[in-house]
C-alpha cells in the first residue's frame, strides 16, 4: 500500500508546486529533470542492470538460447524500443519537453503515450521483486523523475489554455498509471512470475530517458555549470543511497 501511495504522491507533488508557486523559469525545471535523468542513469547502471542480469530466473516464455542473459538483454533492448515508440505520441515529455499551442485542447496523444509510460514502469513494483532492494531502487527513481515530469506537464497544459478543472482531472489520471501498473502485477498472480522480465523492460526504458536528458542537458553541446552541478549531485546522491 504504501509503494502506491508514494507513486501516487510523487505527482501530486508535482501539482502542488505549479499551483503553488507557478513555476515559469525553464531553466530550473531543466535542471530538476538533469538532476533526475542523472539519478535514474546512475541506479539503473549501478543496480538494476546487474540484478536483473544476475537473475536465472527467466521465464521459459521468454528464454532464448537457453540463456537467461540473453534473453534479459533482448527485454532491455525491447524497453528501450518502446520509450522510442511511445514518444511518438508523448513528444518527449517524459524527459522535459513541453509543446505550447495555446488552442485550449487537450493532447490526448501525448497524454496516452505517457500514460502507457508510467503503467508499464509500475508493473515491476508489484511482482516480489518490489519488496527487494532493487525494487525499491526502481520505486525512488520513479519517484524522483515523477515530480519534474509532472511540473511540465501541468505548467504545458495550463500554459496552452486547458481548463484548470481539466487539467487536473488528466494529473488525476495520470497519476494513477503507475499505481494501477503495480497494482495489475499485485492482483493477477500470473504476472507477478515476471518480475525481472518486466523489470528489464523498465530499465530500457530508463536507459532511453535517462540518456535523452544527459545529450540534451546542453545548449549548443556547452554544459552550463548549473545543469552539470545538478548532474554531478544526482549521480552522487544515487551511489550514496545504493551504497547504503
């Protein structure tokens, strides 16, 4: 309960900061998503690579060559693929950016892209790999990237002359997507075998965000000191907590 809790407040916190300070400064947004790219990269290399290609315990659905190695590789590398699709309808939010049109409609493509996103990166949570050290690794990272994606998103809606009502209702149902993937795992017990499968996927995944924030951390390929101040924390706070 408290894993869905925390998923669901980690957008919630991210409303609270647009209806409460109304955030316009680009840059520090930019760099609350640096900070954020640089945590997931650095847990995602650290931790969640190695244990999920420690596992031997493949699914035979999804067993090639007889090689659990392989196989998780094959299920990172599809993650990876399907941020990549899915960000055809996102246009790329999940990693800060923001499209203003100022027509007062609401932009369902992107928000289903995202909302897939944020669906398929809870299922993981919800298999038993969720109450394991990874999975909690995953649970602070989802967390971390959350609350600037959500600053976006909300600043883009209202910015484009969404309803306010609206675009909360939308905030609502986007932060359910993560919950209800963890929640889907938690219910239907046949899901739940797969947890290093679905939590390969996750990591390609992050391995796609993650790496999109770090290219595109920089004006003009020049890292400004900010941005690579917020980078160098963000990795530094992930091995801290990994270590301890």
């Amino acid at each position: 309960m408290m894993t869905y809790l925390l998923l669901f407040l980690s957008v919630a916190i991210g409303v609270a900061i647009v209806l409460l300070f109304r955030p316009e400064d680009k840059r520090k947004i930019k760099v609350l998503i640096s900070f954020a790219g640089a945590y997931i990269f650095t847990i995602t290399v650290l931790h969640l690579l190695p244990e999920a290609y420690g596992a031997t315990t493949v699914a035979p659905a999804f067993l090639v060559r007889n090689d659990p190695g392989f196989s998780i590789g094959l299920l990172v590398l599809a993650g990876f693929f399907v941020q990549l699709l899915l960000e055809f309808f996102s246009h790329g939010i999940e990693h800060g950016h923001a499209h203003h049109d100022h027509s007062g409609t609401m932009p369902l493509g992107m928000m289903f892209g995202l909302c897939v996103h944020a669906f398929i990166e809870g299922m993981p949570l919800g298999g038993h790999i969720g109450h394991e050290h990874s999975g909690r690794m995953l649970l602070v990272g989802i967390i971390i990237h959350n609350v600037p994606v959500s600053i976006v998103l909300l600043t883009m809606l209202l910015h484009n002359g969404v309803a306010k009502g609206k675009a909360l209702f939308w905030m609502l149902i986007f932060a359910l997507m993560s919950p209800l993937g963890a929640g889907l795992s938690d219910v239907a017990g046949d899901l739940s075998k797969y947890s290093h499968e679905m939590m390969a996927v996750v990591i390609g995944i992050f391995l796609h965000i993650s790496t999109t924030i770090l290219f595109e951390s920089s004006d003009e390929h020049r890292f400004n000191r900010l941005k690579m101040l917020a980078i160098a924390v963000g990795a530094g706070i992930a091995v801290l907590t990994s270590s301890l």
